[in-house]
C-alpha cells in the first residue's frame, strides 16, 4: 500500500516536480524501491515455502 501510494503521489504530483526541482522527485524512485523489495522478499517467502502434505519425488 505504501508503495502504491508513494507511486500515485509522484504521478499527481508530476507537474510540480518538472517545474522546480526538490525532493518530490525522489517519490516515485521510493516508491518503485519499496514495490521492488516486497515482490523479492515475497518471491523468495514462495520459493521457501514447501507444499503441506506432500512428499518431493514420493508417491
């Protein structure tokens, strides 16, 4: 959510940073970073997580 907020705030806000320049710029870098850090850290919780019930390679 934060992410997405972040995101949609520097897309609001476009105008503003174009005309001067100033930290506004850097929403929408922060933004991305944080959406970059929850798809890896929540791939990898994937890939660790095994399957309940069920044997690699068994039948």
């Amino acid at each position: 959510m934060l992410a997405a907020a972040l995101m949609f705030g520097s897309a609001t806000l476009t105008p503003m940073v174009i005309a001067e320049e100033g930290p506004l710029g850097l929403l929408g870098l922060v933004g991305w970073l944080a959406w970059v850090v929850w798809t890896v850290t929540y791939g990898i919780t994937l890939i660790r997580l095994s399957p309940s019930g069920s044997a690699v390679g068994g039948s």
